[in-house]
C-alpha cells in the first residue's frame, strides 16, 4: 500500500492500517473499480491531504514501534 504525504511516498502494510482503523476498514471493504485502485502504484499512491510528514511519522511510529522517521525502507 502506498501513501504520498506532501511529496513523501510511504509503502505501508494494508493489514497494519486496517487493524488500525475503521476508516480504512471501510476504504477497503469497498469493492474496486474496474482501474487500479488507488495505493496499489507508485503512480497512484493515496494521497493524505492536510497531514503532515511530521504528523504522518509520528502515527507510523505507533504503529510500527520500530519505525524510525526519515529511515529507508
């Protein structure tokens, strides 16, 4: 799953967001379309707007307790 805060592009484990959260449960409960959703490319990423890098770092962080910000994958 790809996800674009500012010009940041993360790749992170669909099922760590959808344990996490009922707005992306419902996101990907819906049935898809007949294009590439969105997330699946790096040409399509899933763009988070009005959140911050920094904002965005610090959920990863609780999500993934290992996470170090600005760390390569």
């Amino acid at each position: 799953m790809l996800k674009k805060v500012e010009n940041t592009v993360y790749k992170i484990h669909k099922r760590i967001l959808v344990q996490n959260s009922c707005v992306f449960q419902d996101m990907f409960s819906m049935p898809p379309g007949p294009e590439r959703r969105e997330g699946e490319t790096e040409d399509k990423p899933i763009v988070l707007e009005g959140t911050s890098v920094r904002e965005f770092d610090a959920l990863l962080s609780k999500l993934y307790p290992q996470y170090v910000p600005g760390s390569p994958e």
